[in-house]
C-alpha cells in the first residue's frame, strides 16, 4: 500500500514524487512509456544526447526553480540563439538589432523602431489574434519573412485563428542581443535531461510500460491519492469529447562530419518547406564528436493514442477543458497536474514550479 499512485514521469510527475517521498511519504510512478521523463527524455547515440520529443532548453527567471534542478544536475553555460532561414536568407532570432540590419539595412535602435512603427500602422486597436498581434508588434515585413509559415505550419492553422498569446513568448529587442531567452538563468544539464529526471527519481519505485487508464481497477487499492499528470480528456475516457492537440513527427539523420549546420537550432520559415525546425543535438553540450546526429521537426495533425505535443488552446478547446476541469473537483482523491492534464503550454521551469505547489499544497494535508 501506498501513500500516492503518481500517473506519469515527466517533470511534474518526478518533481511530486520527489517532493513527497522526501517528505516521508510512499510513492510509486506509473509511466505507460518504457522511460521516464515523458518528452524531455534524450536517447545517447555515440556520446550525444538526441532529444528524442523535440529540443528542450532549460530557462527559467525563478532562483528557487533554478536552485531546485540544480540540486540534481549540473547545468552548462548554453544559451539558445536560433537561427532563421526563410528560403536560404539567414536571419538572427530572436528579432533584434541583427535581424533588423540584415532585412533593412538599418543600424541604429531609432532606425529600427522607425521601421517598425511605420509597419505596425495596419493594426488599429487591441489585436484580436496572432496575425495582428504579430502585426502590432514587429510589423508587416517580419510577420511575412519570419513568422507566418512557421506559425501557420506549427499551428495547422492561420494566424488569423490562433490567440495572440503564443507569440507574446518571443520577444523583441533593439539591441544586438540573439539571446532567444530572456530568462536570469538558462542552460542543458550536463550529461543530458535524463539525469536531470533520474535524480529526481533516484530511490522512488518506478513501474514503466504501465498504462494507468487502461489498468485503473488493478491500482484502484494501491493507494490513498492519485496524482494524474496524463491527459485529462483521457482520464474521463473522452465522455465530453477529445481535446486537440499538435502532434510532431521527428527524422533524424546522422552525418560523419563534426558540424552540419554550425547551431542548435535552425528555424525554417518558409511555409514551402514542411518542417519548422532541424536540431544539430551535440550543439546543445558543445559536442566534439567526429559524427553529428541532426533531427527535422515536421509539425503533424494530432490523432488519440499518438504522443500529444502542444495543448491548442483556441476558444473551443479551452471551453472544453473548463469542463473535463469541473469533472476533475469531484474527483476528491485525485490531484490533476502538468501540461497534459492541465491542458496548458507549460515550460519546463513552469512545470516544475507547478510540481513544488501541488506538493507542498498536498502536505499541508493530513496524508
Ligand atoms: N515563432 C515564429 N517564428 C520562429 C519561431 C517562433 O513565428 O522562427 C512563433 C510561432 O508562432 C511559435 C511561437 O513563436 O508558435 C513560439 O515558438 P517557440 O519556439 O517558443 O515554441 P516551442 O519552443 O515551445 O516549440
């Protein structure tokens, strides 16, 4: 018998259990995948870390957070600064004083804003979606270059339908700063994000290959409490209707050279070409490896039972997870958390700040 079922080990669920099993309570983790780590888990081929669910970054402008995952791994001195290739044209992101030179030759702060300002004009009033808000916020030129096909490709949809606070993660800078982040602290674990989730789950009892919506009577007595990090539509076996997500497809391919494409992260934003990203691994932990491995990042429709990426949080979806949302209070013994029960496009810093409030919220209770 235990104190708590932790459903999942992404993250959220490796922080409660941490957190509850430090503080003397029973844990066991139920992972339906054959790893721990839900998608921040990385696969080692020939001493490079493959992100195997999409390039994670650690950033994050909470000390306590940022003092919480140092506890178990040592972070490097990695800062993400992607590059952009509209058909062949290399642009620096995020957009700043690079990116404004090169697509108008412009060289002061004052140029720039001039520029844009000149641009935003179209946008009357507060933007209604992501199209205006990109609009309003870096004007017409780079909303066309930089931003539609990317969005549109990762969305499935036009900018036009999608609310305007995806695009408010990326930021706009007048300096000559190509740092994608602008987070106090930033970094990869050295070694990789398994060790990062092994040491939140070192000596935690761990069940993987263990699907708890499919073996729900079996687990009914283990424990007092459950904490469900799977996704919340599922749990209630899709009695209101499926939530949409995006789903990702990775291929990834290995190259005998030292350096493919000379950074982590290249953006393609052309709506033509049909992934958004391709991810060059080793330079995430400065890799000198002769070989190099580089995964293209296609977006894909999302279909139940496949991984599920981004929550799509349009009107509709929303409505519908406010509903799932009152099912789960009277769910008195089960505590929903994380980007999949939660419905929300959490960071990583995010999550494990959500992590560390569901537990100590969970010990102020008696069990
Ligand atoms: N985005 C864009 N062009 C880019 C990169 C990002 O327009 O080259 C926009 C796009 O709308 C995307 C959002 O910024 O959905 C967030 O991008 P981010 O890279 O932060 O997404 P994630 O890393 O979570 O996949």
């Amino acid at each position: 018998m235990y104190d708590y079922l932790i459903v999942g080990s992404g993250l959220f669920g490796a922080v409660v259990a941490r957190e509850l099993t430090d503080a003397g309570r029973r844990v066991l983790v139920l992972e339906r995948r054959e790893h721990t780590g839900g998608n921040v888990y990385c696969e080692e081929k020939e001493g490079i870390n493959i992100h195997k669910y999409g390039a994670h970054i650690f950033h994050t402008s909470n000390r306590a957070v940022w003092d919480y995952v140092n506890r178990f791994v040592e972070f490097n001195n990695y800062v993400n600064s992607p590059v952009a290739n509209f058909n062949g044209e290399l642009y620096n992101m995020p957009f700043n004083m690079n990116t404004f030179n090169k697509l108008w030759g412009v060289t002061t702060p004052k140029e720039a804003a001039a520029k844009i300002d000149e641009q935003r004009k179209v946008i009357v009033g507060e933007p209604r979606n992501l199209e205006e808000q990109a609009i309003s916020l870096v004007g017409t030129d780079i909303y066309t270059k930089l931003i539609k096909g990317y969005t549109e490709k990762q969305w499935g949809r036009s900018c036009a339908e999608l609310p305007a606070f995806i695009i408010k993660r990326l930021p706009v800078r007048f300096t000559f700063d190509n740092n994608y982040f602008s987070d106090r602290y930033q970094g990869i674990p050295i070694g990789g994000f398994n060790k990062l989730v092994n040491g939140l789950l070192s000596g935690i009892e761990v069940r993987v290959g263990i699907d708890y919506n499919k073996s729900r009577e079996e687990y009914a007595e283990a424990a007092a409490k459950v904490v469900y990090s799977g996704a919340i539509d599922e749990y209630f076996n899709y009695r209101l209707g499926e939530l949409t997500y995006r789903g990702l497809c990775f291929e990834t391919e290995r190259f005998t050279e030292e350096n493919h494409q000379g950074v982590a992260v290249m953006n393609y934003t052309a709506r033509e070409v049909p992934y958004t990203r391709s991810i060059e691994h080793k330079h995430f932990e400065f890799g000198t490896q002769p070989v190099t491995y580089v995964t293209k990042e296609y977006p894909a429709d999302w279909h139940p039972g496949e991984e599920a990426y981004y929550p799509l949080n349009d009107a509709k979806n929303q409505a519908l997870y406010q509903e799932y949302a009152k099912l789960a209070k009277g769910e008195t013994n089960v505590i929903f958390g994380g980007r999949l029960a939660e419905y929300r496009y959490y960071d990583m810093d995010d999550v494990v700040e959500r992590g560390l409030t569901v537990s100590k919220e969970l010990l102020a209770k008696t069990i």
